[in-house]
C-alpha cells in the first residue's frame, strides 16, 4: 500500500479536492480513505486542543452532489473516535461555527461540507472549534494525523441527526425584529433573494417572509449541487447580471445573492446597480462608523484608492492588509488585542466579519445589516444607495493572472517583487504606497496613467496576479504600458496578455 500524502489537499485553512470523476486530467482524491482519515485526524487534534475526550461535533453540508457522501464519511469516522456526532444536513457554513455558541447546542466542534464557489465536482471540509474558524497550521497538524496510523482507541460513539437552520434563522429575524422595533418590520418592502441553488435558500422563507417582506421574483432557491443556473458566486458576472435581472424585473428595494455555502454574498440596490467589492465595504463602513466613530476597517490588498478615501472621510482609518479572510480576520483581531478598534475585517470578494459576531465571516450577517438600514431608510427617508454617494469609483480596472512558468516558484516570484520595488522608487511619476503588506503597490501620477497598480505572489499557486486601476480613460493602458517594458523582463513570468494589452 502506497504511504499517504494528504498535502495536495490542503487549502490554506480548509481541505479541499476533487470529488467526482469525469472531468479530463482531474482524479478524484477526495476518497473515502482520504475522508475517513482526514475525520480522524481532526478528531484527534480536537481532543488534543480541547483536552476532553467526551466529544460533541456536529456536521453540516451545502447542496453539492458530493456533498451527502462526504458527510457520511466524515461522521462515520468522527464516531469511530469516540465523539458523539450531530448530522444537521444541509447548513450554511456560518450556522455550523453557531452550533458551538447557542445556548442548548454549544458542540465542541463542527465541521461543514462545501468546496465554496468552487466548480460542481469539487468538495472539502471546513472545520470550527468555539473559538472560530481553525487555522493552516492547524490543518497541517490535521493531516500529518491522517496521514500517520495513530487512533483515539476509545470506544465507539453514535451518530444522530439534528436540524440547526431554524435556530439560525430565528437568530437572524429577531435580530431585525429588535433593532427596528417591530414584529413584521419589513412589510411594505420587496426583497428577492438568488440563492444560485446553494445553501442560502433558507433566507428568503425562513427570514425575510417572517418579517412580511414580499419575496415574489426571488429565484433558484432550491438546492441543486448541479448548479444548473449559474455559479452561485458574487463575484461571477453571470451571477451578478442573474440577481440585477431580478430586482429589474420584481422592481424591488433590494436583491440579495449568496454563495454555495452562505459565507460570502453581495447585493443589487433598487436602482440596479450592484453593491459588492469596494461598494459593499463602503457601505458597511459608513454603516459602523456612524456608530463607532474613528473604527479601523480592515481589507485586502487590491480595494481602491477611493474607498480609502471615503473612509477617511467618514472619520475612520482603511487599514489595507492581505489577501485571504483569515489575513484579514486575524489582522483585525491583533488589531482589537492591542487596544485600536477594529469593527469590521473584509475581503474584495464578499468575505465580511462583524466583531460584534464572532469575527465570523458571515453573508447572511452581512445581509441582515443592510436589511436593517434599508428598514430604518424607509422609515426617515433615505436610500441606500445615499449612503455611498461621495464614494469615488475608478475609470478603469483590469486584473492580469500571470503564470510562474518553474515548480519552486516563489523565490522567483519575491525576486520580481523585489527588484520592482526597487525600479519603482527611483522612477519618476511613480510612488510606493506606504503602509503595503502584500507584494509591491504602486501609486502613478497623471501623467503615468493617473491610477495604481498591485503585483503580489500567490501563497499557493505558481501565479503573480496584477491590478490596475485608473481614474481616467485610457489609464489602465498607460499603466500597463509602464509596467510591460519592466515585468517582460523575466523570462519565467508569462506576460503575454498584458504585453498584448499595452499594445
């Protein structure tokens, strides 16, 4: 028997794979072994965190095909252990970090079934303890248990089924219910809901049609791992223009769209215009910093120069960090310990966490708190959409994924970082963005395009993803015409497109 090797499976802090086979050149490596010792290994590094042996965990799973079979696998295992396990079938993946905090549940872990966005024949596991979401190295401690033949060797446990979503989404509407005051506080108010045949279904019928909001034009609420309509993802333009169509033709105040497991979502306000990238954070900053005056907002690497700016404006501090929701959770967090508040850690890509919820990276939290100051518009007469009017938006924006063309990558990825960092301080029209924690940023003046670029190295993948934005037309050619001559310098970095681009 070949000795197992679960590091491909690693995704910085999750597992993820493939689950079904049928794809050309993907093999399925999510196996029952694979599974099945994966459980294990979280069951022991779970004992070993917690120092107890009488375990409760519970499991969830989105709608994925995949995802009944894993689940079954991973509490059949958990069992074996000796940890008393609750199956609650499909969840969001926010709900199962809840059954380790509400009262009559409080489980010492949970794990959740889902792959993300990710394409149909993918799958994984997520895994929470009471203190939140685990981290990588935690994973890794994970699967060197996997991989090794080490057993709790007590007896087995059972599996029972359990349903936690209705608890959840009673957590949800009674949190609108109190912060408007009212038993149906959304009457009056047509809210749709894509739910793109995730998990996120449960938020129309189980959250917003209790409080009397008309849900009529919501669509694909139904679970099917198939994903027959679209990828049920915010950043998907496919999925974007799906949920846009919806409020146009329902002429609602507001569209809400989830992904696959409910941990990250955007929105459609009722003009059509869609709230999610630096829309969104804007949104949900000036939202705090009403309440929490001078609150440091913590992002990834690639928001605009104009959301930093309205966030100063707004009298709070855009603390521009990494990419990854744990860089940015856990940035927040440091923050928060060394006494600087820090109300809000959220990422580009719709991944938002509240410190007020756990630091949890929650959509439907998310949505909750703009359903809420659409409520409270309605009452004094105000838009949404008002509370992001001095937000200034660039011209342009384009993103290069260029290709590392060597396996050991990343010393030739930090030497291009680097040396352009070094050619970007000595040229004229460009500046170095102060405060940059992730690859090189670059700020150019009007006459080098009028904009900003960002060259970081993927931690995972031989990849050096390049921004660029523009507040004028034409700017992101320019920019990309600056940086061309540069960058086509190595040899190992495929720059064909943006070399193509600049013309």
């Amino acid at each position: 028997m070949s000795e197992k090797n679960y590091s491909k499976l690693r995704n910085e802090s999750d597992v993820r794979g493939i689950a079904i086979e049928g794809v050309a050149g993907q093999d399925v490596n999510l196996t029952e072994c694979a599974c099945c010792d994966i459980a294990r290994g979280f069951a022991l590094w779970l004992m070993k965190r917690s120092g107890k042996d009488n375990l409760r965990v519970a499991v969830g799973r989105d709608s994925r095909l995949s995802g009944e079979k894993l689940l079954g696998w991973m509490a059949q295992s958990l069992a074996k252990e000796g940890i008393e396990v609750t199956d609650m079938g499909l969840t969001s993946t926010p709900a199962m970090f809840m059954t380790t905090k509400t009262e009559g549940y409080m489980f010492d872990g949970a794990v959740m079934v889902t792959a993300s966005h990710l394409p149909y024949n993918r799958n994984g596991y997520k895994f929470f303890t009471p203190d939140g979401g685990v981290e990588a190295s935690d994973i890794k401690e994970m699967i060197a248990i996997a991989e090794s033949d080490e057993h709790s060797g007590l007896a087995d446990g059972r599996v029972i089924k359990g349903e936690f979503m209705s608890v959840y989404s009673k957590r949800l509407a009674d949190m609108i219910r109190r912060q408007c005051g009212s038993e149906r506080p959304l009457e009056g108010l047509k809210i749709v809901v894509d739910a793109g045949n995730g998990a996120g279904g449960f938020y129309a019928e189980k959250v917003l049609l209790p409080l009397g909001a008309d849900i009529t034009g919501s669509r694909y609420l139904d679970p099917d791992g198939s994903f027959p309509n679209h990828i049920p993802n915010p950043e998907n333009k496919e999925a974007m223009e799906s949920i846009t169509e919806a409020v146009r033709g329902a002429g609602a105040d507001l569209g809400i769209i989830f992904d696959t497991d409910v941990d990250r979502a955007g929105a459609v306000l009722s003009d059509g215009s869609e709230l999610n990238r630096n829309r969104l954070i804007a949104m949900l900053s000036a939202m705090l910093l009403r309440d929490h005056p001078g609150t440091a907002i913590v992002t990834d690497s690639v928001t605009s120069s104009g959301l930093a700016q309205f966030i100063a404006e707004k009298g709070g501090v855009h603390h521009r960090f990494k990419r990854g929701y744990r860089n940015v959770i856990n940035e927040s967090i440091r923050l928060n310990s060394e006494g600087v508040d820090s109300q809000l850690a959220i990422e580009t890509s719709g991944h938002g966490a509240f410190k007020d919820n756990y630091f949890l990276d929650d959509g439907a939290y998310i949505v909750t708190r703009l359903i809420i100051e659409l409520s409270r518009g309605k009452k004094m007469g105000y838009e949404l959409s008002s509370l992001i009017d001095t937000l200034k938006e660039p011209v342009e924006s384009r993103e290069f994924r260029m290709n590392l063309l060597l396996e050991d990558f990343k010393p030739y990825g930090n030497r291009v970082i680097d040396e352009l960092k070094a050619y970007a301080a000595e040229k004229q029209g460009w500046s170095l963005a102060p405060s940059n924690f992730e690859g090189v940023r670059v700020n150019l003046d009007k006459d080098h395009g009028n904009g900003w670029f960002l060259l970081r190295l993927s931690l995972h993948e031989p990849l050096m993803p390049l921004n660029i934005e523009s507040d004028e037309e034409g700017g992101v050619k320019k920019i990309a015409g600056e940086l061309a001559g540069f960058v086509s310098a190595y040899d190992l970095l495929d720059t064909a497109k943006l070399v193509e681009f600049a013309g």
